[in-house]
C-alpha cells in the first residue's frame, strides 16, 4: 500500500469517528463541538504519556475513553438539556481555551507543536476496528427506543418531553459518546502523524467535520461514510493551486446543501429505500 | 493602581465595541430570528476592505469609511435569502440551520482573508487611521484617540440605535415581528422589507464597528473575526439571547475583565482567563443572567 492511500484511509477514518461525534448530540439537536477540544486534550496527553512516560498505545487508547468521557460527561451536568447555540458556544469557548493552554505551555511544544510521539504497528487495522465498533454501537443507538426518543426530540422538543422522554439524561449520554470518540480521535490522529499542533484544533477542524455530517446528511449515520472519503479525498487529486482553497470549498458546499437539500445527500428516507430493495420488506426504525 | 485604571478606560472602549457587535447580532436574532454567529467576521472582512480603500487612494478617510460600511451593509443584505430560505418555517431547529450557514460564511470569509488579502499577513491601519496617539497621559494612565472615539462613537451608535428601535415607527415594527411574527403580519406590518431592513441597519453598524476596530487596534488578521464572534455570542448568552440591554451590560464587562487581566497576566494567557471565566458563566446560567428574549 502507497503511503499516500495509507494516510488517505487512516485520516478519511479519524474523519469519519470526529463525523459521528457530532452526529450523535446532532440527534437530540445539540451541535457539541467540544469533541474537538477534547481530540485535543486526549491528544496531547496521549503523546505526552508515551513519549515521557512510556506508556503502551492500549493504555493511552483507554486513557482516551476515560479523560474524553469524564470531561464531556462533567460538562454535560450542566449542559446536557441546552439549546444548540449554548452548546456550541461551550464547546468553542473549550477549543479556545484548550488551544490558548497548550500554546502557553511550554511542557507541550507551545505553538511549535508537540513532536517524536511513537510509531504504532498496525495502526490502520486498529483505526478501522474502532470505525467498525463505533458504527456498530451507534447503529444499535439509532434502532434501539433511546434513538427514537433522541428522532422524538429532534422533531417536537415540548412533544417528546410530555412523552416521557428525559432530555437531559438522554443528552447527557450522547454527549459523553461524543468525547469519548473525540478522545480517541485525538490519539489516533496524533500516532498517526507522529506530531501535534494547536492550530489543527481550530474553527477549520470544526469547518471540515460539520460539512462532512451536513453534506453526508445529519439523519442517518451513513451520510459521513459517503461524505468524508469524498470530501477528503477528492480535494486531494486537485492540484495543489486548488487544494488550498479546500476550506473555501467545504463552505460553499455546506451552505449550498442546506438551502437546497437540508437533510444532507443520504436521508432516512434513501436508506429506508435501499435496504427495501436490497432485503426486500424492511422495519422502519429511527 | 495606575494599572487598574488604565485597563478599565481600555476596558471600557473594548467593551463599547462589543456592545455594537452584540446589538447588531442581537437585533438580526430578534427580528429575522437567525444566528448570525459569523456578524463580526463580516466586520473584519470590512476592515480590510476599508484597509484596500485606503491603499488605493492615498489614505482617504472618508473613502476608507464608506467603503467598510457599503461593504458590511452589502454582505448581511446579500446573504440575506440564504437565512430567509432557511427560516421558512420558524422552528427551533431552522434557528440552528441559520447558525451553521453563517459558521459556513465565516468559513468562507476566514480563509478568503488568509488566502486573497496581503497574502495572508495582518493588516496594519496608517498613522493617521489608527488612533495611537495619546491625548492625555498622567503616569501610566493614557487615554488614546482611538479610546475615546470609540467610547463616543459606540456611545452615539447605540444610543441612536436604541432611539430607532423605540422611538420610530421603524422600530415598532422590529419589536413586533421580534414579540410575535404572525400578529405583525395580520396588523398589515411588511415583514420581509422590515426584515431586509433589519440586515441593513445590522450592516450599517457592522461598518461602524469595523471604523472604531481600526482606529482601537490599528491592524487586523484574519484570525480575528473567529475570537471576536465567539465572545460575541458569549456575551448575548450570558446576557440572555436577544436581550438588548443585558447585551449592553455583560460587554462592557466583559471588555473591562479583558483589559484588566490583559494588565496583570502576560501573554495570551489572559485569554484563557476570559475564556475560563466565560466558560463558567455559561454552564452555571445556560440560559443567561437576564433572562433570554427566545
């Protein structure tokens, strides 16, 4: 395998779980963008344990799980039953301040970045099982009663509440999903270029996944499987003139989609029809 | 005690300048019911509109001026039907759908300014733009030109929008679309020219805010749009969205709590503490501390 198609899967991959850490909060309409800060936090802390203090890439991969869940989990107590834009504000106000954090400490490589973290051995194999258990755990999500409290809520907030369903419980859950697959993603992508910077961890990360899930279609979690290989590797083939207006792109493509097409290229009701026609009488679930 | 003084007359032209941006994304939150979290990203793209003018014709003030404001007038209007087409339905989750075209917006006006404009590097404001110079000076106190035209500046612009907005038959039109759209519509006011209009008016004072940026910072970078927009929108949650007067509050202090920790920690880490403070504010009162308009 070429370098260049290594690199191209095992990021398309980190994309598609940072994807899906949006997705999940999307569900209950919370954009929770403080995935990114916490890809950041377990990043670097990740590279700091293996190279200073030795630490095996399973210890570091758990250590994610643990720092991105605890910290999404203590922040979703008080904003687990928030409006959209005070989450978002939550979660770029925690970019801000990780990122000003990092830059300031010394410990960490500052704004030079953060350098010499270890190879790791079948890296992409590990990537991609991480893809397939996140997909299959969130798949299990959307069909269980939880996800269609979650379709519940995201149609008819006031509706879904007087049905039953506890918001704040349910928000909190997918908040803590959502940083702990930010944490790996942080790891992941940090052993996978065996370097950090703090300027990864900006308003352009956040740019590329909300395209990818807006573009892909925020209804189901197969739109980021489409959108994030194509999104991502399709400026790859430009010529470098044109590649570097990639963000520019991703804007026009995100704003284009959802005055045109809101729901996004695959929608519930695409799926609904493709598993139809391919096992014939289906469920409907979420 | 010299320090603290200074930083709060700092503070205080800081926090004026919040408070335009806070009323403009205020005003276009109440009335046309968008988001619009990238308002100050259109208001750096003025700057350096304003910096081009400038260029080109030999520092011309007036040229300069006009130009940042027919530009940030031109964007909100122009971006207008994509909001417009978005809202249609006036639910929650449109809300949300107007904030994400606007993060695309300010995507698109982020990396245009760090592409296309001085190839990317900051732009500096001439001498005579940037209001450096000091008129008063006792110790360590100054008070700049660039200080005090944009406390009076931010003064007078909000004072006059506030006197639109309650006092004309304009802003009776604004606050009844912002209390109950359909009503409005019932009692014969044109919503969609009052709406257009509100992009306008929220334009007119992104370019006066763009004028007194210049003449406080004297230079701008494409980075700053993104800092500012989300102390922007800190400041409305804080004070509760849509909330014109716990806007006008929680800016000034917030400009005051910048400039103080600016005068006592070192480098960027006084960000951090604003940022930290913000942060705190927003998780203990999700909702805003003088109750939200929506």
């Amino acid at each position: 395998m070429s370098l260049a198609f290594y690199y191209f899967l095992s990021i398309t991959a980190i994309y598609i779980l940072m994807s899906w850490a949006l997705y999940l909060p999307y569900r209950v309409g919370q954009l929770h963008f403080m995935s990114i800060a916490n890809m950041a936090i377990c990043g670097y802390f990740g590279a700091y344990a293996a190279k200073s203090w030795g630490w095996p890439f399973a210890l570091v991969l758990l250590a994610a799980v643990g720092i991105g869940g605890a910290v999404a989990f203590i922040t979703s107590l008080a904003i687990g039953d928030a409006p959209c834009f005070t989450v978002v504000i939550v979660g770029f106000t925690y970019i801000f301040l990780i990122k000003t954090v990092i830059e300031n400490w010394d410990l960490l490589g500052g704004t030079m970045g953060f350098f010499g973290i270890p190879r790791v051995k079948g890296l992409l194999l590990i990537t991609y099982s991480i893809v397939f258990g996140a997909g299959f755990l969130i798949h299990r999500f959307d069909r269980s009663a939880l996800g269609r409290a979650a379709s519940a809520f995201f149609v008819d907030r006031d509706l879904a509440k007087s049905s039953g369903v506890d918001i704040k419980k349910l928000g909190m859950l997918l908040q803590t999903f959502s940083g702990i697959l930010g944490g790996l993603c942080g790891v992941l992508y940090g052993f996978l270029m065996n370097n950090l910077f703090p300027e990864f961890f900006t308003f352009g990360m956040v740019g590329t996944c909300m395209t990818m899930l807006f573009v892909g279609g925020y209804t189901t979690m197969w739109g980021v499987l489409v959108s994030a290989p194509l999104l991502w590797g399709i400026p790859l083939l430009f010529p470098p003139e044109i590649a570097s207006w990639r963000i520019i792109i991703y804007g026009v493509l995100l704003i284009a989609v959802l005055v045109i097409k809101p729901e996004g290229i695959i929608t519930r009701k695409l799926v609904y029809n493709a598993k139809k026609k391919l096992f014939g009488r289906t469920k409907r679930t979420s | 005690m010299e320090v603290f003084v200074a930083q709060v007359i700092n503070g205080l032209a800081l926090g004026s300048i919040y408070v335009l941006l806070v009323t403009g994304f205020n005003l276009l939150l109440l009335v046309a019911l968008i988001i619009h979290f990238s308002f100050p990203q259109v208001v750096v793209f003025s700057m350096y509109i304003s910096w081009i003018v400038l260029k080109a014709t030999g520092n011309n003030m007036l040229l300069g001026f006009l130009a940042g404001v027919g530009s940030s007038v031109l964007i909100c209007v122009a971006t207008a039907p994509l909001f417009q087409r978005a809202t249609r339905k006036r639910r929650g989750v449109d809300i949300n759908t107007t904030m994400v075209i606007s993060l695309g917006i300010g995507m698109i006006i982020t990396e245009l300014l760090s592409h296309e404009f001085n190839e990317g590097f900051p732009i500096a404001f001439p001498e005579n733009v940037a209001g450096r110079k000091a008129l008063v000076q006792f110790g360590l106190i100054s008070i700049s030109e660039g200080q005090v035209y944009a406390l009076a500046a931010g003064g007078v612009a909000v004072l006059a929008f506030f006197l639109i907005l309650y006092r004309t038959r304009m802003g009776r039109a604004f606050r009844a679309i912002a209390e109950d759209p359909q009503n409005a519509r019932l009692t014969g006011i044109p919503v969609l020219k009052t709406g257009i209009l509100s992009y306008a008016l929220t334009g007119l004072l992104g370019g006066i805010t763009a004028l007194l940026l210049s003449i406080l910072l004297g230079s701008a970078s494409a980075g700053l749009g993104e800092s500012v927009a989300l102390k922007v929108l800190a400041v409305s949650i804080i004070a509760g969205l849509g909330n014109l007067k716990g806007g006008l509050i929680i800016g000034i202090l917030l400009g005051v709590l910048e400039a103080l920790t600016q005068g006592y920690l070192s480098g960027s880490w006084s960000n951090a503490v604003v940022f930290g403070v913000m942060l705190i504010v927003i998780l203990i009162k999700p909702k805003g501390v003088f109750g939200g308009r929506l």
